[in-house]
C-alpha cells in the first residue's frame, strides 16, 4: 500500500508533462513557418503550403497536399495587358527592393515591392503587394498599382488560376448580395471550342459577394471575396487549355474597355489599391456560403459608411461611424481566422452602427433642408396674407 501511496504522485507527474508536450506539439504545429528563396517565399501551415512570388502574386497554393490555386506567371497580383492584347507583360516583373516578412498572433505578413517597365507597350507600373496570411490558410491580398510614368493598357484583372486536373468537372458558384448570381454545374472534363462561348470562356456574369470553387469530390472549397473596390463585379470563367495550357482561370476585370471600368492609373503618380480574399478550407459548402453571407452583410455596412462619412455633422453620427469601422477591423481579422460565430456578430454591429450614422445624418439633413425650410416659407406666407388682405383692420370708434 505504501509503495502504491509513493507511485501515485510520480504517475500524476508524468501525466502532467505528457499533457504539457502534447500542448507545445499543438501549438507549434499551428505556426507558420517561412523560407526566402531567390524567386519567391515560401509559407507552410499545418495544412498549407504557398508560394508567393517577390513580384507580389501566389506562384502556387497547396491545400492538403493537392494544388488548388496560382497566378499566371511568376510576376503581379493584378495582371494589365497591352494595347495589343498581346502575350501578358506582367507576367513577369522586376523586383525593386527584399521583401518583408513580420510574424504576428494570427500568422505572418509579406511585404513586395517590384515594377513592370516596358517601353515598347507603354507600361511602367509599380507593385507593392502585401500578403497577410492566417494559420487558417486564409490569405488577403492588398495591392497598390501605381504608374510611375504615363502609361497605356487595353486591360487590367485579378486572374486566378485552378488547374485543370484537380478541377475539371468541378464547379463554380458567384454570389451577388449573399445569393448565387451564376454558376457553372461542371468545369468541362476536355476542351470542346465548339461548346464555349468565343473559343475559350465557359461562362461570365455579374457579383459582388466573391466566389467559390469546388472540384468534383467537393472536399475542398476555395473563396475568392473581393474587399475593394466594390467596382469588381464581373467574372468570366475561362479555359486556357484553348491555346495549350492546363488550367481554368477566373478572371475578375477591373479596367476592359467594353465595360467602362477604368480603375488600373494611367497617369504619372496616380494609384489605386484592390484588396481580396481566398480561403481554400475543407469546412464544406455551408462554411463557404455562410462566409460569403456575412462578409456581404460587412459590404453593407460599408456602403452605408461610404455615403455618410464625408457628410457626417453630428456628435452621434461621427461616433456610430467609428464604432463601425472598428466592427469592420475585427471582422475581417474574426473572419480570416476562421471564427464564424465571431466575424458574424462584427457584421451584424457593424451593419447597426453604419446605418444608425446614416439615419442620423438623413434626419439631420431633413430638418436642415426640408423641415426648416417649410417653417420659413409657412411664416412668409402668414406676412404675406396679412399685407394682401391690407394689413391689420382699423379700429372702428364708437360712433362712426
């Protein structure tokens, strides 16, 4: 008995170490880990491995050891074609300085710098890309374009590529308002150009929620949610096995000129910033609408933020306006690491505050613009019936 009195408190030890390991095992196994190689850096999660090149695009995102997205080329995150329509001149850029690479709770952030300067189509485009990547496996990818002389282009995208053997007879889904906007039920399993519109795009259409794609078995879904501008809302799915290459692409433009959206600069010192999102996760289709649903519902209360923020007077609306834009910081950080539940709430108080800034300033505006000035036109009015009926009546005396 006394041998078992001395055994037991050695025992409890051990199982307080073995605890202790296996929780540094777990917490180490969700941080991320880098390399900085001469072309690119190399990010690897628990379930993630992802290329990013020094020019500021993802050269190739593994997910579960299977290849489920890239770039085209080794060069930008946003792609600008020629007046030509030639070959892609950005598929390939100059690195101008190292990038920059910061370890943070959530995961890590890379910093890009690199410049497309061609002469003979007129280019000469600045990059400075950052990539803040979750230990989810979501990245968001911010962009700044700037031209650093005046410059000429036929187009600007986003183009993301799925390649064709992880993903033919797939599917596509875009969301407008939270809802499917359009959809494509299968990726074609060969190339036919006689079954798709203009030799190689499968499909297009209007969003302003994102999209996702899924290959056949559905076990891995991946998000693509545009964050800005809210000008991105059209999308083709495209087939590149048209002239020879193996993959779909999606392409997201944000300066053709069929449409009218000129958002890439062409002037000298002018710049614009696009940010987005992409999540490939293994969390089913209803993770994946439910994250598109509640970053709509953020896009919501932007636009609401948007249409007070440059007029808002009151003491009350300036103070709704920032708590909405502190809901939208959080959210997006809830969000990208995962937390539902969390990133809905934000939205949900976002949304609130946005709008109640915005009822503020349109109340503020009535009685400013229509209220007060009905008043002063009632009482201009009342003087001028006096002076029409003659004034105030004489007194009559007594007598006459």
């Amino acid at each position: 008995m006394n041998e078992i009195r001395r055994i037991v408190p050695t025992i409890l030890v051990l199982v307080l170490l073995l605890a202790i390991i296996n929780t540094c095992n777990l917490t180490k196994a969700q941080e991320l880990t880098y390399e900085i190689t001469d072309t690119e850096i190399v990010v690897t999660g628990a379930t993630f491995e992802i290329h990013i090149s020094k020019g500021g695009g993802i050269n190739a995102y593994y997910f579960m050891g299977y290849p489920v997205l890239g770039t085209l080329g080794e060069g930008v995150a946003i792609n600008i074609w020629d007046r030509d329509w030639s070959a892609h001149p950005t598929t390939r850029a100059e690195v101008i300085k190292d990038p920059e690479v910061k370890m943070y709770d959530w995961g890590l952030m890379i910093k890009t710098y690199s410049r497309v300067e061609n002469p003979n189509k007129n280019l000469f485009y600045k990059y400075t890309t950052v990539h803040k990547i979750y230990k989810s496996g979501a990245v968001v990818i911010s962009t700044v374009v700037e031209a650093y002389k005046d410059s000429d282009f036929a187009g600007g995208a986003i183009l993301i590529t799925f390649p064709c053997q992880f993903y033919k007879s797939g599917k596509v889904f875009a969301y407008r308002q939270g809802d499917i906007s359009f959809k494509v039920e299968e990726l074609p399993p060969e190339y036919n150009p006689e079954a798709e519109q203009e030799g190689f795009v499968i499909s297009s259409g209007t969003l302003d929620s994102g999209y996702l794609v899924m290959p056949p078995e559905g076990k891995i879904n991946v998000i693509i949610v545009y964050v800005d501008p809210p000008e991105i809302k059209y999308l083709e799915v495209s087939d590149a096995r048209a002239w020879g290459s193996d993959y779909f692409y999606l392409c997201s433009w944000v300066a053709p000129d069929w449409t009218g959206l000129n958002l890439i600069p062409i002037s000298a010192g002018d710049s614009h910033n696009f940010t987005w999102i992409v999540f490939p996760h293994n969390n089913g289709p209803s993770f994946s609408e439910r994250f598109i649903k509640i970053l709509n519902e953020g896009k919501r209360a932007n636009d609401y933020i948007l249409k007070v923020e440059k007029i808002a007077k009151s003491a009350k609306a300036k103070e709704d306006l920032k708590k909405a834009k502190e809901m939208l910081s959080k959210l997006l950080d809830a969000i990208c690491s995962g937390d539902l539940d969390k990133a809905e709430g934000y939205a949900t108080n976002a949304y609130k505050y946005a709008r109640s800034a915005y009822s503020t300033e349109a109340t503020r505006a009535g009685i400013r613009y229509i209220v007060i000035p009905i008043v002063i036109c009632v009482a201009l009015y009342g003087i001028a019936a006096k002076k029409w009926k003659g004034g105030e009546p004489e007194e009559i005396e007594e007598g006459k």
